[in-house]
C-alpha cells in the first residue's frame, strides 16, 4: 500500500507527489480531508486498516451469541473450514 497526496478541486485531481514509475496499474481508495471540515465526516488520524476476521465481523453484527456455547469454545472456524 502506498499513500499519495494530491488536491481536488471542481472535479479535478491534481497529485501533489509523483507516482512511483514501476506502478503500471493500482485500485485506489482515495480518504477525503474536506478544507471545510464539519463533524459528518470521519478524521484522518481515525481511519486506519484493521485485521477483520469471521469472529469480529460476526461480534459487529450482533451474532457471536450463536457461536459462542461450550462446543465451540476451542474450535477456530477459519482453520476448521480451511479459509486461511
């Protein structure tokens, strides 16, 4: 993963910092810094990547409930189901 800054402004995006020359082709997540800040946005310093896996997605969801009795308690899923 590499950051880049860059400007927007009327529909046009200007990048700040070159592009390294040995990236051909890229998916881009582009996070947004509106100049005018209000609070309906998420800030910069909050946004970050985090390891998900099956058992915080399901906690997310309300649903660890349903997997979370005596049979099992020891069985990592991921492992069990080979999605590692």
């Amino acid at each position: 993963m590499l950051a880049i800054k860059a400007n927007y402004h009327n529909g046009i995006i200007t990048f700040l910092e070159a592009m390294p020359e040995k990236v051909r082709n890229a998916r881009l997540t582009i996070v947004v810094e509106p100049e005018e800040q209000d609070n309906s946005f998420i800030p910069s310093q909050d946004f970050k990547s985090t390891q998900i896996d099956s058992e915080v997605e399901f906690e997310a969801m309300g649903l660890s409930a349903l997997f979370d009795d005596e049979n099992d308690k020891n069985i990592n899923w991921e492992d069990y189901f080979g999605l590692k």
